[in-house]
C-alpha cells in the first residue's frame, strides 16, 4: 500500500476512523489515542526518529510504524515525514471487561502479583514437578520504591539434583523468559499457558510427562515486572511502557522513562542507544539493571560455557541447552546474531532448528537483517548464545496489525490463536534441548 501524506484534514479523518474502529470502547482511551502511523524512511531515518524519542517499530517495505496521537503525526509532519494511519493500538474489549477480577486488566492480561500467585500455586499443588525461585529484584525494589522480586520456575520430574542452580545436573534444560518489554502482553500470558500445560498435564499426557521425565524447564514469567505494573496501571488502555522504571537517566517522563532491558546484556553491549528516552535505551554501561543481572545470573547459574569467546567459534554440536524469548510482534523466529549482520557460526543449524519450530507456528526464520531489518545489541539471546552457547531465539509473537496485532492484541486472542500456534513450537524447543545442533 503507497504511503499519503497526511494534511490536517486527513489527520482529522484518520481520528474519525479511529472511534469508529475502537466502537464503544473509544470514549475508554486516553484523549489522544496512539496509533501505528506508517512513515517512509530509510534505516537512517528511523534511527534519527528513534534517537530523537519517537516510539519507532518495524514496518513494512521502505517504511516504518510510529507509534503515537494525532500531536505525534502533526510532529512528524512537522519534520518532513509523510505519516499515514496503519492500524489501531488498542483493540476493542469484550463488554465484560469493565468487571474484570482484581488482578487482571484489559480483557483478561494478569497482573505481575496473579503471576506471582501463580507461580506459588503450581509450585504448592505440585511439588514433585515444580520449584519457585527468586532470582534478583527489579529496579524499583532495589531502590525501596516497592516493586517486585523476578520469579522463575523450574519444571521436571525432580530426581536428586534436578532443579538446582547447577551447570552439571544431568538433564538438558529450556529457558523460557517473556514480557522483557512490558507492553509486549501476550508473552507473559504464552508463559503462563506452557506452565500449566506441563504441571497439569504430567499424569494425563504422555507429551509433557515426556518433557519433565527428561528435561528441566526453566520459565521466567515476567522479565520486567516494575514496567509490567506500569503497563497494568491504565486498566482498560494499558500504557505503552517498553522499558523498566528506572528514572534515573535524563529528563524523560511518561512512558519514555526506563532502560531497554534487551538492549543492556553483558554480551556486544553498546550499538544501541545512548539517548535515554529513547525506546531502546541500553542504559549508561553493560548489564546495570538488576532485571538484566538477575537474567544472566539464573543463566549462568544453570547452563555451562559451551562456546569460545570469538564471534566465529560455533557451540559444539554436542552442545546442550535451548533459549527462546517472547516478543510480539512480527510472526518471527529470529536467530543469531542480533548485534551484526554477519551470520553466526552455527547458522545452519539454526535454521534447521528453526525450522522445526516454524512446522507449528508459521513463522518466518531469519536474522535480524532476514526478518526485522535492523540490527540489536545487549539482547537476551545474543547473551545465551555467545556466552553460553544455548541454541537461542526470539519470538515475535503475533502479526502487526487487526485484531490480533501489535502490542495490545485483544484477550481472546492468546487462546484462540497465539497459544494454538506456539505449544507445538515449545514442545519442540524443550525436546531438542538435549542436542539442538543436531536437529
């Protein structure tokens, strides 16, 4: 579709379209409710916006998507850009939602403390299969400004030594961590469905009980709680925060605050950027957030150095050990390396493993370059990979427009859709973990 430029006559009409589309549950939005607007620009382009603060995500062929009101669209006007309305960021909500429990908001999403619950609950009603773990606090904890401890929960059929924070236990393990970037809803929820999928089902199905009697799975729920709660405090139009609550950093305000936790990993720190209201933020130095600390330490803790220090040594193919983080959105499974064009060392296995996982989602296997288009330093993934050696991936979880689109794609959605497309691909990702490079 040819991108228009928008004059304030279509800036008008595209907030028409707007309330017709959000239906009832406009008058529930804030007062200038952000959209995807698509914006031509070149990768040059997009970098400048983003430094400059826009909420700039990927987009389509020559273009991408910005995030914002009406006043962001008038901005970009204002700089020479030519925004044209995509899609709506808030998707209309179930007449019910207006009663939800306590501890969920927009549509059904729970909050960090049902998580919380949740976890303590597998881990009482099943203590043969589950242990809960603490790993580290979030920025705001830290600080004595409330905040949460980052949780995790171990899986299998425990035998001695299963569940410890060893690097030599017998069993392979899987490492599933979701909601890095707060807004990003549907991860955590992904998390919550494979938990009890596996507790649950242990006695009844022979797939699960398979998966625990032989690997550990490892499942951080929620990587950054503080930005969760933020996200969760706009009820009905959830905030749009990306970032944790660290607000430290420069005179941002709103939902700019915060360092971009997937952008402040130990491994190839440093590409990103250095503005700090900028939504990928990498923060003033490698690994400074505790939420980031807390991540590579269960990491370490549980998986041993398989691979060199160098950018072209392979992990070994006797190597052990499977990683997938949850993002939304694009329908992706990127593979290394995120922090370079060039390939990884064991590109070919990945696709080969990728594959495998795209066999039950659909997604596209790629690079960076491959599926996104831009390159990402400090991540989660890249970490797991080139420190440890774990064969790890990020999922783009959903596509970037309709219903069941971008960030807030209604509720309904994870089981009718997100939750069918992914179980297959998680099941996958668990089974390899006792050989991935030789899928």
């Amino acid at each position: 579709m040819a991108s228009r430029s928008l004059s304030r006559l279509a800036l008008v009409a595209a907030g028409t379209l707007l309330a017709s589309l959000l239906g009832s549950s406009a008058t529930a939005q804030p007062a200038d409710t952000p959209v995807f607007w698509r914006v031509p620009a070149t990768a040059a382009q997009a970098a400048a916006l983003t430094n400059a603060g826009f909420d700039v995500e990927e987009g389509d062929a020559g273009s991408v998507y910005v995030v914002g009101g009406k006043a962001v669209a008038a901005q970009l006007q204002g700089l020479g850009y030519r925004p044209s309305f995509y899609d709506t960021v808030y998707k209309e909500l179930p007449a019910q939602a207006n009663s939800l429990a306590a501890d969920t908001f927009y549509g059904g999403y729970r909050t960090v403390t049902a998580h919380e619950a949740h976890l303590t609950s597998v881990a009482a009603a099943h203590p043969d299969l589950a242990t809960k773990y603490t790993i580290g606090q979030s920025w705001k904890k830290q600080q004595g400004q409330g905040g949460h401890d980052i949780q995790a929960i171990c899986l299998t059929k425990k035998q001695t030594g299963d569940c410890t924070l060893s690097t030599t236990s017998k069993k392979p393990k899987f490492f599933l961590m979701a909601q890095i970037h707060a807004r990003e809803l549907s991860t955590g929820e992904l998390a919550w469905r494979w938990i009890d999928y596996l507790a649950d089902s242990y006695a009844t199905d022979a797939t699960a009980k398979s998966i625990l009697d032989t690997t550990e799975v490892w499942v951080v729920p929620i990587s950054n709680p503080d930005g969760v709660d933020i996200v969760a405090s706009g009820g009905n139009s959830p905030k749009l925060q990306r970032k944790n609550a660290n607000n430290t950093r420069g005179g941002c305000s709103g939902t700019n605050i915060g360092i971009d936790l997937n952008r402040n990993s130990t491994f190839k720190w440093g590409g990103d950027s250095n503005s700090p209201c900028a939504e990928t933020y990498q923060g003033a130095s490698a690994g400074s957030e505790p939420e980031v600390k807390a991540l590579e330490t269960l990491a370490r803790s549980i998986f041993p150095d398989q691979r060199g220090t160098g950018n072209n040594d392979p992990a070994p193919t006797s190597a052990k050990g499977t990683m997938i983080t949850l993002h939304s959105y694009g329908n992706d499974i990127i593979i290394p390396w995120g922090f370079t064009q060039a390939t990884s060392p064991n590109d070919a296995q990945y696709r080969k493993l990728g594959a495998k996982y795209a066999a039950s989602n659909g997604y596209l296997v790629g690079t960076n370059e491959e599926t996104v288009g831009y390159d990402t330093s400090g991540t989660t993934d890249d970490f797991t990979y080139g420190e440890l050696g774990v064969a790890s991936v990020t999922f783009e979880v959903g596509g970037s427009s309709g219903t069941c689109g971008g960030f807030l794609p209604r509720y309904t959605c994870v089981d009718s859709t997100f939750w069918p497309k992914n179980k297959g691909a998680l099941i996958t990702a668990a089974k390899a973990a006792a050989a991935p490079y030789q899928q």
